[in-house]
C-alpha cells in the first residue's frame, strides 16, 4: 500500500450508497431505522452493553446496578390534545427506565430553541416538565440550552437523559422470554399517534381525541415489588405495537402468537385509522407497554396493573409458541393468520 | 365501529366461505381489479376461506403503481426547482423514477409538501403567490372529480400560480385491454367499488357479453371481497357473463353524476401508458384546451410521452406490469423481498399501500408464504450471526 492511499477500515464498512441521505423515514422507528442503527451507527460504538440494544443501558458500578437512558423530542405541534413536548419529554425518558424495571431518579435536560420562539410558550412548555417530572419522582438535575437561527429549528427541541436504579435482581431482557409466557398490554393503542395527526390535519371527531401519554414506571415498580418474574417489557413508541412485537421475537427468537380480538383500539382510533389507510398496530404510543409473563403469574400481574389508571385496562394480547422461528402470527378477528413485519419506512413524520 | 365490524365477523365470514366452497365445481381464476381489494384479501387473509382451486390475481388498479415513470422523473425536474411548492399524496414520494425517488429531492432540499386533497394544494397556491404550486394529480376516476375541481376553482378563482401534472386513468378500457391479450387466464372480474362509485357499471355489461366474463361491483370489507367473490363464482358455473352490484350501499347504476359532469368539464380522454403495462388506447385524461393554463407539463415546458407510444420502460426488473396483469404473483419475483422491499423498492407495487407486492410484504399470510417466511428467517439468524460475530 502507497501513502497516498486510503486505508479502509474494514469493520466500519459505509453500508448506503455515497449520494444517499437521510430520509424521514429513517426517524420512524422502523425498519429504516433499524438499518441506520445496525447498519451504520452500531459498528462505530460496539460495545457489549450498547449491543443489549435496550431502552435503557444497564451498568454495574460497585455493587449498584444502574440504568441509563437518552431520548430527543422534536414534536410538532408542540402542542396537542392530552400532551405536550415537555410532557413527552420526562415520559419517554422515565419509560425508557422504566422498561428495565429500574426507579427513575435523575434527569438532565437540554433544550435547543428556534429565535422567535414565543416567551410564554417556553414558559408553558417549562411549567409542563416541572409538572410532570414531580409527579414522576424524578429530579431535573443539570441541562444545557442553546439557541438556533429563526428557520433552523421547529420552535423547541429537547434531549433529556436519564438514571434509575436497579433495585431487584432479575434479568429483563428479550433473551428471557420463554415459550408459554403470555404477553400483556398495558390498555388501547394508537391514541398518542392518531391525537398528533388529528391535530395536524385537522381531523375533528365526535369523541375527542386525547394523547396516551403517560409515565408507566408505578404500575412496572408494583409488579416487581409483588414479586412478579417479568421476563421482558417494551414500550411502544414509533412503530407501534407491531413493531415492537417483531424486533422482540426476532431478539428472542421466539414465535409469538397475537389475537386481534384481544388488542384494544378506542373507536375514535379505528375510524381515524380506517379513514386515512393506516393500521392502529403501526401507530405510535407514549404511555403503553407490553410485558412477556410466565402463565401462572399473569392473572395476579393483571391484577396489579390494573389498580394504576395508566394501566387500567390490561390485558392478555397473546403467548409465546413453541418453536425458536422468529416471528409474530397475527390471528384476524375473521380467524385468519398472517404475519406481523415491522413498521418498513414512515407512517407518519416526527410524532415524538 | 358501527358499519365495519359487522363485515368482518367470523360467523358471518365462515358462512359465506362454505357457501363459496359448496357453489364451486372446478378452479377458477378470479381478478379483483383494485389495489385496495388486495391490500384487504392479504391483510386480512381471505384466500385462507377460499378452496383451494379458486386463484385471486390482482388487477391494474393501484394509481402509484401504473404512473407511468415518465411521469415521475417529469415530477422530480419540477420539484427540483426553486421557487416550487410541488404536492402530492404521500405515497408517490417513494416510487421510484429513472433515476431516483421524490423523497430524495426532498432530502435535497426541493419544497415538497405531502397533501391529503388537491384543495389543500390550491390553499397553499393562495397562500403562497409567490410560489408556483404544482400538485401531482395522480389516479383513476374516483381522484378525477378531486383534481378537476381544483384545476375549476383555480380557473374561477385566477389562481394562475397553480398547476397540475396530471397521470390520470380510466378503469373500463384497461379491464377491456386484459380480456383481449391472448394470455390472459382471468376468467371473471371483481370491479373497484370505489370507481364505480363515481362511474356507476352502465360500461359494464357489453365488457361482460363481448368477452364472456361476470364482472361484479364489489366493496372493500372482508365480507363484501367474498360475497363478491360467491356472486361470480355462481356465475361461473352456471356459465353466465353479467353484470351484478355486490356494493349496491354505495354505488348506484349511474354512479355520481355530478363528479361525472366536473370530471367532463375540465378533463378529455386520451390514449395512456401504463408503468409496466404499456400502452392502453383511450385509457387515460389529460385537460381541456381551455385548462392548458393549469398543466404543469405545459407550463414548464417538460416533454409529454405518457400519451404516446414512445414513453419510458421501466427497467428496474420489475415484474409489476405481470403482476398487475393476473400473469404472475410477487413471491414470482426474484427480487421480492430481496432486493425489492418497502424501504428499497425496485418498483412501484412495493411503495404504495395498494400495491399488490407491499400488501404480500407486510402482511404475508401464514400459509401462503412458506417460502417468503423462509427467507425473512434465514436473514434474521443471518443478522443475528452477524451480530454475534462483532
């Protein structure tokens, strides 16, 4: 080799082509994605840690298990029906602890805001955080802001970061998901993405529409504390509930089978779905998860979720098939079967 | 949901589905002509009630599919430009052109806005009049009404800052085109409810006598695909060839005259190239002389080759104008699910919702998609491998 030559490193290779850009639909938490982080993102970080590919990485210092998580939020509208940017922002950060079964303690938080951006809106959007991270037990720690020029931003973006502890010693992971669990949802899906939309597009419909937004670490905290052996716990955010169900069994490699009976879709969801072509099982959520149980613990784990208003309405969507083939068999209402896939590109632009 | 579940419940669904089985003697092949039917026969499994000898191919009528490629790269020179606002329905940023894909001009900084209605594109020409607005009117009958009417208000309104770049089809002549290619194996056709919502089925029955096949006017649910399906059957084999409405609480015989009459005002029929397909005589629209002014082809002085015989091949290696001929299914395809994927498409059935090859994708039933199941897995242990080894 010449010195004039380049040398490639071979473990990072360029997976997209040289003109290729990012898309929107590379933000949409599905498949596109999914090629993005595993493609191109993954092999610059390797590291074992980073590669559990959780919500939340899981560190060991002394004899303390900690959980440490980061989410960005560049909604739009800032604004919407049953939620907010500064609400989104302490949830998505809490749920993302909340889903390793760690108590969220501390957060940072930075803001990056467009010149031009009303005063008082801020301040709402402040007073919305403050609101929600007391009522979450967490602590806003440190933070950092920055301000863009009018054009470069969409009024307010925010990044917060998180730490939880880990106070029991149970694995939850897609690896411990085992044949004859039975998954749980936490309550009716695809209110957050659809309220977003509706208020984007105008929609209006005889039931208002309000967001699912919610912090979900109490009714996780409970089943734990009630010594329920959670196998593995996933929020659903991008993506949906099918999306989630899909990279589960494909880290799990397990076969899961879904009934459609059985998942909860408010009317207002459907007919907004059907209206405008879209599968509530691919809308996004922002307070709604799915837990992997053994059976014989499931009624009592129902039980238990059930006395938290976030999770009032949970109930059993399906099990965990023999069989290590990874998929999700999706029985109809009709009784027909089909297969789940991840949600391929954007469903719909920036919801959280 | 009131009007919905009652077409999609298992007893209702299971008795019609034996009722299908008892009527049927001998195969038959059936062609749902709209995207929308297919997307529900995959998504909701329906070939799984059927016997095993009666064969749904899936027909031509999935707007983003059949616009021609033309059309597309005429729509990424526009949307290119400064000073262009360029609209369109969602889908239609994905399908991919000769050489590259509307949502990659989007990347590229083009000011391209995904719009529900071409009104709301007219409402941005108002809004912006320093912009030139260019919506991408797109689709078969049921948009036209849609699109003439903005290209009418424009007009009424002098909204001179408006145009459209017009790919609109005509369902009848292409049902008729099918029937005289000699290769042809469909032996009755179940028509888009939908157009017929807006055309009514008066075109229908001398179709049905000259070529000797059933058509009938069926809806979109669950139940009414396989009432759809039981009415032509019957008609099978009772060796009949007419016309029946399965979607009579929708579509009347003469359709919506007044979207008819809007549709006659603004647009002229014209011969039109189908993406995949070819060239179909008298199978497209294009506007009247006097709404020339709000042709965005004309406008922008781009070449007009989808009326003629000379338009683009698409020569991806795409097998859609198969497909959407009845002649072949997407697993057929040496790139399904290879190469050719949702967030990758070769061609345009992968892109839109409607399109038969993105509906086998996203919704490949359990039984039916052994060999795609196959390969999906054999990529994710292949993944899961890789990952291991880093």
């Amino acid at each position: 080799m010449t010195k004039n030559q380049i040398e490639i490193n071979p473990e990072c290779p360029l997976p997209f082509s040289a003109n290729e850009r990012v898309t929107l639909g590379h933000g949409s938490g599905g498949q596109l994605s999914h090629q993005l982080l595993t493609e191109l993102i993954y092999p610059y970080f390797d590291n074992p840690i980073l590669a559990t590919g959780h919500d939340s990485a899981l560190l060991s210092i002394g004899n303390q298990r900690l959980a440490f998580t980061t989410d960005s939020f560049v909604v739009s509208p800032l604004f919407f029906p049953g939620g907010d940017i500064g609400k989104l922002a302490i949830y998505g950060t809490v749920n993302d602890l909340a889903m390793s079964g760690a108590k969220p303690l501390y957060l940072s938080c930075s803001l990056i805001l467009e010149e031009g951006l009303p005063m008082n809106t801020l301040s709402t959007v402040l007073a919305s955080m403050s609101h929600t991270a007391e009522e979450s037990g967490i602590k806003l720690v440190t933070g950092d802001t920055k301000v863009v020029e009018k054009g470069k931003g969409d009024g307010i973006y925010i990044n917060t970061s998180g730490i939880g502890v880990v106070a029991h010693d149970i694995c939850i992971a897609p690896q411990q998901i085992e044949k004859g669990d039975l998954i749980i949802l936490s309550g009716d899906i695809g209110r957050h993405g659809m309220a977003v939309m509706a208020m984007r597009e105008g929609l209006t419909f005889d039931n208002p529409l309000n967001s699912d937004c919610a912090a979900l670490s109490d009714p996780i905290q409970s089943l734990l504390n009630e010594g329920i052996v959670i196998h593995c716990l996933r929020d659903l955010t991008r993506g949906g509930l099918a999306t989630a169900l899909v990279e589960l069994s494909e880290s799990a490699e397990k076969t899961f089978l879904v009934e459609e009976t059985a998942i909860p879709v408010s009317d207002a969801v459907t007919g907004a779905c059907e209206m405008l072509g879209l599968d509530p099982c691919y809308v996004a959520n922002e307070g709604r998860f799915i837990a992997f149980i053994p059976a014989a613990q499931a009624e009592a784990a129902l039980t238990l979720l059930r006395n938290h208003s976030v999770s009032a309405t949970s109930c059993i969507i399906g099990s965990v098939d023999e069989g290590n083939k990874s998929q999700v068999v999706y029985k109809t209402t009709m009784g027909s079967e089909r297969l789940m896939q991840r949600l391929p590109g954007e469903q719909l632009p920036r919801i959280c | 949901m009131k009007y919905m579940h009652e077409y999609r419940q298992a007893d209702t669904i299971k008795q019609l589905a034996d009722k299908i089985a008892d009527v049927t003697s001998q195969p038959w092949t059936i062609m749902e002509v709209c995207g929308g039917q297919t997307n529900a026969i995959v998504k909701f499994g329906l070939q799984q009630f059927l016997p095993s000898h009666i064969e749904l191919v899936h027909g031509p009528g999935c707007p983003v599919c059949v616009t021609p490629v033309d059309i597309i790269d005429n729509a990424i020179d526009i949307a290119a430009r400064p000073n262009v606002i360029f609209c369109s329905f969602g889908d239609m940023l994905r399908v991919p052109g000769s050489a590259k894909d509307l949502q990659s001009v989007k990347a590229e900084g083009g000011d391209i806005r995904i719009v529900y209605s071409p009104m709301d594109a007219l409402k941005l020409a108002q809004k912006h009049p320093d912009k030139e607005v260019v919506f991408l009117a797109i689709g078969f009958e049921t948009t036209a009404p849609a699109n003439a009417m903005a290209a009418y208000q424009a007009r009424a309104k002098g909204i001179n800052n408006f145009s459209l770049l017009t790919s609109q089809f005509l369902v009848p002549p292409a049902i008729e085109a099918m029937c005289q290619s000699p290769q042809s194996r469909i032996q009755g056709f179940l028509a888009a409810g939908h157009v017929c919502t807006i055309m009514g089925y008066e075109s229908y029955p001398q179709l049905a006598e000259k070529y000797g096949v059933p058509i009938v006017v069926t809806g979109f649910e669950p139940l009414d695909i396989l009432q759809g399906i039981f009415l032509c059957v019957q008609q099978l084999e009772q060796g009949r060839s007419e016309v029946e409405n399965q979607y009579s609480r929708v579509v009347s015989q003469q359709g919506n005259v007044p979207a008819q009459q809007m549709i006659t005002e603004v647009f002229e029929c014209q011969s039109q190239s189908w993406r995949g397909i070819g060239h179909i005589p008298h199978s497209g629209l294009r506007l009247r002389e006097t709404f020339r002014p709000f042709d965005a082809g004309q406008k922008f002085g781009l070449p007009d080759r989808i009326s003629s015989a000379n338009s683009t091949d698409d020569t991806t290696g795409c097998i859609s104008g198969e497909i959407m001929q009845g002649l072949k299914k997407p697993c057929d395809c040496i790139h399904f699910a290879k190469q050719c994927r949702p967030e990758s498409p070769i061609g345009a059935p992968m892109v839109s919702s409607e399109g038969a090859c993105a509906a086998y994708y996203r919704y490949a039933t359990f039984n039916e998609s052994v060999a795609f199941n196959k390969r999906a897995t054999a990529q994710t242990s292949e993944k899961t491998a890789k990952r291991r080894d880093q």
